[in-house]
C-alpha cells in the first residue's frame, strides 16, 4: 500500500507498506510486515511480525463472539514518530468482539515496550487501546473505521473501504488515516491505496 503523508497542510512523504500473513490450523495464524519511508538520505524503515490466536462462540443465531490473544514485535530504525502506533516494540494483548454476517466490531488493549525502536534501551512501555468497526455491504463492498489512544498522548483514527472488482484474489483498498500527538499539537493525516491478495 503507498500512503502520502501530509503534515500541516503540506505534502511530506510517502509511506509504502507491505504485509504477508497466514493460518496456522483453525484459530493460530502468524504475519509479518515492512514499512518505509519515500525520502532521501537515511532509510527510515520498520520491520515486524506478529502472533495471534482468535476463537469465537455463538451468542444468537445470527452473532458470534469473537476473542484473542496477540503477541507483536517491530525494529524500527531512523523513523518518525509521526504514528500512534509505528508498528515497532515488543507487545501482547487480548481482543473481543462480535460479529454478524455483515457487521463486525472489534476493541483491542496492548501493552508495549520500547515502541519507537524495539530497542530496550532507556525507553518508555505503552498501553495502547483501540476500536475498530466495519460493514459488509455486499460480497464485495465493505466498509471500515478505527480509532486508537495510547498513554503517550496519541490518537489515531481512519476509514476507508475494501472492494473485489473482479473474479479471484485481488481486493482493492483505499483509506484515510489520522494521527495526533497531543503532547506536541502535531497533527498528521495520510491516504492510503493498496492491493491485497488472498490465497
């Protein structure tokens, strides 16, 4: 996905991300990430994987409830921190849910540490607790949104929409992306416009 960045109302960079991620069995599955920055000079990057197990239960005929267990971690070097969460850091969490054929809505809590490099050397733990909704509207149109705080004074927030054009693998995405940092009345927002395939 490549993501522009804009930053008090002027362009600043792009940032491309790629993931890759699969089941492992039922309710284990495994994933992995690369982030990184279009400037010139230093090459800001973040690098990471994560590890998830998700089940669920019926509640009604028509909703389950869902919940999980995540473990991350994420190098990040020569990158701003211009995100409530860059995806750097050793983590771990808990998810709760539920769902129906065509809702979801989803609250996630994690606690960090060392989330600006994911090296543990004189810096600051995190806990970091999220809320992300979306809607199928048909087979091939849904919509989603998220929000997200943290104790270093950060919020973020987005939307943005999944499609299949056509027959097969591929889906389409496109978002708009938010990010605040409290502490330094800096604000930050970013489209987004990627791929996904699905095997």
């Amino acid at each position: 996905a490549a993501n522009p960045l804009f930053m008090d109302n002027r362009y600043e960079t792009t940032r491309i991300d790629a993931f890759l991620s699969g089941a492992i069995g039922k309710h284990f599955s495994m994933g992995g990430h690369f982030n990184s920055y279009l400037v010139s000079g230093d090459f800001p990057f973040v690098l990471g994987c994560d590890f998830r197990y998700a089940d669920s239960f019926v509640v009604t005929s028509d909703m389950n409830f869902n919940f999980g267990v995540l473990l991350r971690y994420g190098y990040a070097e020569n990158v701003p921190e211009t995100a409530c969460d860059t995806g750097a850091g050793l983590g771990g969490g808990v998810l709760v849910g539920c769902s129906t054929n065509s809702f979801s809505a989803t609250a996630g809590f994690q606690y960090i540490a060392s989330p600006e490099t994911g090296i543990f050397m004189e810096e600051y733990n995190r806990f970091q607790a999220s809320v992300a909704l979306s809607a199928k509207l048909t087979k091939k149109l849904v919509f989603f949104g998220y929000g997200m705080i943290n104790t270093n004074a950060a919020l973020a927030a987005g939307c943005g929409v999944n499609v299949m054009p056509f027959r097969g693998a591929g889906v389409l995405n496109a978002g708009f992306d938010t990010n605040t940092l409290l502490n330094r009345s800096q604000f930050d927002a970013a489209g987004k416009f990627g791929i996904t395939f699905v095997f």
